[in-house]
C-alpha cells in the first residue's frame, strides 16, 4: 500500500517492501527573464509530466508520484505560472503557459514526454 499522506518535498516513498527513497531533482525552468517555473523530477525511463488544474499544485500528484515511478517512468510534475512555487507573473493565457511548459520539456530533455492534465 502506498502512503496516503502527502509526501514532502524530499522523498518519494514505496512503502509496500519497507522505505526506498527514489532519486529525485526539483528544478526550475527560465521561460523568460525574472520568470521561474518549478518542478519535480524523479525516476527513471520514458518521460512522463503532469500538469495540475486550476487552483491546484504539482502536490496534486503526490499520490500517484510513487506507482508511476514504479511502473518504470520518469515523473515531473510541474507547478503552472502562478500556482506553487512558480512565479506569480502575467499573463496566465494558455499560449503563454503551454510556452511555460515547453520550457521544462526542454529543461528536462524531454522532446517524447507523454503529458496527463487534469481540470
């Protein structure tokens, strides 16, 4: 079973066979000057980004961070322009946050990632 709490900034954890702590990166991407995008990387193998709704974070995904790392992906989970620690900047048009998400495609060297949205 995996933890039904949220996980905190520093670990992802299995719990099913006792702890493991997957290797994990928090970044930032630069879309333009004073403009920070963040996000978290853990895992190895295909690509995978999620992308939060509205209101929402890249904690949103922590439930699933652990079983999606599990069945072999590489998981980043993006915080949107104005939402978590992203920058808090207009504007908040979909060009300009698709262009914010192209920016940690090309951060994380992810040119075949598959993308999960949810709203």
């Amino acid at each position: 079973m995996y933890p039904t709490g949220r996980l905190n900034a520093n670990s992802v954890l299995d719990q099913r066979a006792g702890p493991v702590v997957y290797v994990e990166r928090m970044g930032h991407a630069h879309p333009a000057p004073g403009i920070s995008i963040d996000y978290f990387t853990a895992g190895e193998g295909r690509p995978l980004v999620l992308v939060h709704g509205v209101t929402e974070s890249r904690r949103s995904w922590d439930p699933l961070l652990a079983p999606l790392i599990d069945a072999g992906y590489r998981v980043t989970a993006i915080d949107l322009r104005g939402h978590g620690a992203s920058s808090v900047v207009a504007p908040y048009d979909l060009a300009t946050m698709a262009g914010d998400l192209a920016s940690v495609l090309t951060e994380i060297e992810a040119d075949d990632a598959l993308l999960v949205g949810h709203s």
